[in-house]
C-alpha cells in the first residue's frame, strides 16, 4: 500500500484572492475564480506530500471591468502569452492536521520564485454524496516586481499607484479521489 492519497481542487468552493495598496492610502482587493489543481497527501511521511495548483488569469476580478481588463494586458499579467499562475510545492513544514508551512515554487508571468505558504487546516467533512472533503486555508505575501508586474504611474504628491507587496490568501475545498487500483493486481 502506497499510503497516499489524492485529493482534487473544488473550484466551485475555493478561491485565490489579492490585496494591494492604491494611491499608497487605500487596498485593491481582488479574486481569482478558476483555481484548480491536486494534493497528494503521503501519510506515511506527511513532509512528502505535494501540492500543484493552476490559476487561470483570465478568472481575475477586482470588480471593476476596465482595471480587470488592464490587469489582462501586457502591462501586468500579459495573459494572451501567459494565462496562468501556477504553484507546484517542494516540501511541507509542520503537522499537515494544523498549521504547517507550504514551501513551492509559484510562477506568475514566466518568472519563477520560491514562496512559503502559512497553511491552516478547516478540517475534513462527508458531503451528502457518501464523499469527503477537507479545506485549507493559506497566505503569503509577495513583492509583484520580483515576478515582472512593475507597471506603475508616479504620483504628484509623491508615492506610486501601485504598491509592490501583494498580500495572497487562498482558501480551497478538497474532494477525496477513489483509491486507484493496484497494476497487476488479481480479484
């Protein structure tokens, strides 16, 4: 027995939302809605365990049509050359069941990075299916010049448009994946 189990993003019940500072005084808040992905837990050596997550850019809402569009273009996210964020995890800090570190590298725009993931756990729940479901919360911050978002406008009164730290936070619900049938195996 492999002692893993896989586990599929709800992208109906789960999200990827940002913050960043406008006009240096206030906070733009937006959301990704297409997260997808899948987590693999090892229970045998839970620090193996793996996580790969896929963002669509295209999902961005800040809920103000001509920012989301300027968001898509080539001054940011240039989602016509890369429509995707990505996170792909390396190793895992910490008791899975509570507060761990999730440590990955996340690609935004071509440009890849190592960030740190502060994962909370929700905890685990049966659907009304006969399913099981478990849920994480997640948060980092990043600079968004280190990824090669640097579009930004000087003010008058001195300060920039656009802050550079982007406060990340994720929350997803996952779904339990059928155990998958030993190759070779006889009945």
């Amino acid at each position: 027995m492999s002692g893993k189990t896989t586990w599929q993003i709800d992208t109906a019940h789960s999200d990827a939302e940002f913050a960043v500072k406008h006009l240096m005084i206030s906070t733009v808040k937006g959301h990704f809605g297409d997260v997808t992905g899948t987590v693999v837990v090892d229970e045998a050596v839970p620090a193996n365990s793996k996580a790969d997550v896929t963002i669509a850019v295209a999902s961005i809402d800040t809920r103000d049509e001509k920012r989301d569009a300027h968001l898509r273009s080539a001054d940011f996210f240039d989602v016509e050359h890369f429509p995707t964020l990505t996170f792909k995890s390396k190793r895992v800090d910490g008791a899975l069941g509570g507060d761990f570190k999730l440590v990955g590298d996340l690609t935004i725009r071509g440009v890849t990075r190592e960030v740190t993931l502060n994962v909370e756990s929700a905890g685990t729940a049966k659907d009304p299916w006969g399913g099981e479901r478990s849920a994480y919360s997640a948060t980092t911050k990043i600079n968004r010049k280190d990824f090669g978002l640097t579009w930004n406008v000087a003010l008058e009164t001195g300060g920039v448009l656009v802050g550079d730290e982007v406060k990340i936070s994720l929350d997803v619900q996952l779904v339990k994946q059928a155990a998958e049938a030993t190759v070779g195996a006889t009945a």
